[in-house]
C-alpha cells in the first residue's frame, strides 16, 4: 500500500559519472543533494535493498576496475567492492554454482549449478562480462540474495548481500544455445540483460528480458527457460514471428498484480495479462504524432491500469530526443486503452532530451510522486502524481538510474 505523505523520499541516482542521493524534506518540497560517489565511473544501477534499508548496492563500470558491483551495509556510508564479482568461467575452468548459506536457498542454488547430472555450467568459458547493468533482489523470502544481469546476456546471483557472486548457469547456458542470444546484438552497450522480475508469490517464478534478445521466463530457479514473445512486433527483423531477437526496453511486473506486465518495446507500449501468452500493444492508443517508442515504463504501486511513461524520437535515424523538442509524461489509468499528456512545467519548446530505461520511477507516498532524470543532467519530480513537474536538479551528468526509498 502507499504510505501516508510525512516521509522523506530519498533518490538513489546513477549517473554516467558517478552516484547522487537527493532527500526531501517531509513535503517533497525542498531536496538536498549529496555527492558525488565515485566520481567518474559509469553507475548503471544504484538499488535500495527493500527488505533491508542498510543495504545498499551499485552497479558500474570503474575506470580501473572495469565491470564490478559495489555494495554498502551501513546505509550506504561506506562502501566495498565485490571481492567476487559477477564473472563468466575463465577458459578451461568449470562452474562452482552458488554458495549455500541456508536451507532456504538450497534449491535455489542447486539451480544455478546446472541440470541434474551435474553437468559443467552452460556459459561459453573464456567470454568476459562487458557491463553489470542491472540488479534486482531476490525473493523477500531470501535475504541477502540479489541479482544482477550483465552484457553479454548472462545472469549472476549473490546470497551475501553483494560480495560474491556465481552465475545462473541454466540462464547463461539457454543463452550460449539459442541463436541470437549470445552476445553479438547491434544496440548501443551490447545486449543488454535487465528487467529481472521476481514473482513475489513463488520465488522459482521468475522473467529476464534481453536487449535484442526478448523476454524469457522460468518457473524452475533458473534451470530452464522459454521465450515469452508472442505478439510482440519486429519490424527490424526478417521474420517478425521468431522466438528470439526482439528488443524490449523495460518490462515491470505490477506489485499489486503479478500477473500483470507492462512491456516499453523498440516497437512499441505492451501489456501481458497470465496467464495469456500474447502481449497487447497498448502503445497504438497513444497519439499518432507522439507514438509510442520509449525506454521507461512505471506502474502505480496499487492500482493495476495506471501507467506512466516518457515517449522519445523513435522515427528513421532514432533521434532519441523528446518528440518535437517537446517533452511529456503520458499516462494510462485504463490499462494502455486510453493515454493522457502531462507537459505542465515541462519545456513548452526545444527540449532535446529524453529518458533511459532505469532512470524514472515512482515513490510509495500519497499522493504518488513521480520522478524522472535525463540525458542533459536534470532530475524532474512530481508531486501530484504525475499531473504537473518542477526540476529539483540541474547539471549533473548524464542521469543512468533513479530509485525511489523512504527515510
């Protein structure tokens, strides 16, 4: 449930050099801005731990130290890096699976080591991991368990919090056997593993989206997997129908209906209502001039058919820009059947900028505030629930992540 307004809302915000936090007063109406960290390194995630506020945890790329997971227990006051970080076999080495702290997590790990023979793991030995872009916790069931998805497509976990971690080998190895998935898509960053979405009924139950890749699910930890695509379109691919090499932005599961999931697409805005298999594309009730190509998606906290995203430039070359020069949040409180523009406060004119897929997120405060941070270095928030936004920051760099906590 959303909590009453009386909170700070505190941002954790990944930039393409270095990690911000901004924390409001009770109001959200003043914001202090603290930083940098790591001044410098790329931060293409910068996570909260939802069921432990002291844990804290940053995925980037250090000048030096090349990808790696930093990872904070005191609330983010010191920091450490990964004495493990997330990391394919070496050639000529075979896989350890994952560390077994507890019972509750034996089968979990069991997963991750492979199929039931005890097979070596499935990644290609010798591949290197070029960015650890996305981290998700694990089930709230699992303390201390996160995840984290990496170019090339590759899938790791931690069990202690971020300090070591082990590939998912059974994901790693359905990428390493299915064509298309390993590790050569034309995007920007290289196919990109992200939106790993953990169902917060069954821990087994999970979904990982590729860039240039597709989206995939697994029922089993882990060990196996299929292609959840259908109905999503491809007009960059020969077959539009294949299995594999779509391009989905940014895929949420709502929290207050896992069975719901809203998909940003190269091709457009989708829904997926399970247990049907078939995505909607909801985007086309979007405004023909807008359209409905983007990078963000995010869900309201409890009301499944309300939705917000930041349309962007998607025609001929992908400018990449607000449509128009003219920026806009849209919003759907129908499921995707109808969409709303909110521009008040927004740049009426020449607004070149536009979103990236971890950058905009929602707050858990009544009413709702919204928040979203761009290519040009600002942060906008709204505090009446999308309907109108004020910038609270300006000049930082490149904006690669916000995520929205309570104090």
């Amino acid at each position: 449930m959303a909590k009453p307004q009386g909170n700070h809302v505190k941002l954790l915000i990944g930039t393409r050099k270095g990690a911000f936090t901004l924390t409001s007063d009770p109001v959200r109406s003043k914001w202090n801005l603290e930083g940098p960290l790591y001044l410098g390194h790329i931060i293409h995630h910068y996570m909260c731990d939802p069921r432990d506020s002291n844990s804290q945890i940053m995925a980037m790329k250090a000048g030096h130290l090349g990808p790696t997971v930093f990872f904070s227990k005191d609330g983010g006051k010191t920091w450490k890096e990964s004495s493990k970080p997330p990391q394919f076999p070496k050639a000529g080495a075979s896989g350890d699976g994952n560390p077994e702290p507890d019972k509750n997590l034996a089968e979990m790990t069991e997963a991750a080591k492979g199929d039931e023979n005890g097979k070596e793991g499935g990644e290609k030995k010798g591949s290197s991991v070029d960015l650890v872009f996305w981290i998700t916790p694990g089930h709230e069931s699992q303390p201390g368990v996160w995840y984290a998805g990496s170019a090339p497509p590759g899938m790791f976990i931690t069990t202690d919090g971020g300090d070591t971690w082990t590939p998912v080998e059974g994901f790693n190895k359905y990428c390493q056997e299915s064509d298309g998935l390993h590790g050569e898509g034309a995007t920007p960053g290289g196919q990109l593993t992200h939106s790993i979405l953990i169902d917060p009924r069954d821990a087994k139950h999970m979904y990982v989206s590729i860039s240039v890749g597709g989206t995939f699910e697994t029922t089993d930890a882990g060990v196996t997997w299929k292609p959840i695509n259908k109905g999503i379109e491809a007009d960059f691919l020969p077959d539009p129908d294949t299995e594999y090499g779509h391009d989905p932005h940014f895929v949420v599961m709502h929290p207050a209906n896992p069975d719901r999931l809203y998909q940003q697409n190269h091709c457009g805005i989708y829904r997926l209502d399970r247990p049907d298999v078939k995505w909607v594309r909801i985007g086309n009730n979007m405004p023909k001039e807008v359209g409905d190509i983007g990078f963000p998606i995010v869900v309201h906290p409890t009301d499944t058919e309300r939705a917000w995203v930041f349309p962007m430039d998607g025609t001929e070359v992908w400018p990449r820009t607000s449509p128009g020069g003219r920026p806009a949040v849209y919003e759907t409180k129908d499921g995707g059947a109808s969409w709303h523009r909110h521009d008040l406060g927004l740049p009426e004119e020449h607004g070149y900028f536009t979103v990236k897929r971890q950058a905009m997120c929602a707050d858990a405060q009544l009413p709702l505030g919204l928040y979203f941070g761009t290519t040009g270095g600002e942060i906008w928030a709204s505090i009446d629930e999308g309907a109108s936004y004020s910038c609270i920051v300006r000049h930082l760099p490149e904006i690669y992540s916000i995520t929205a906590t309570l104090e």
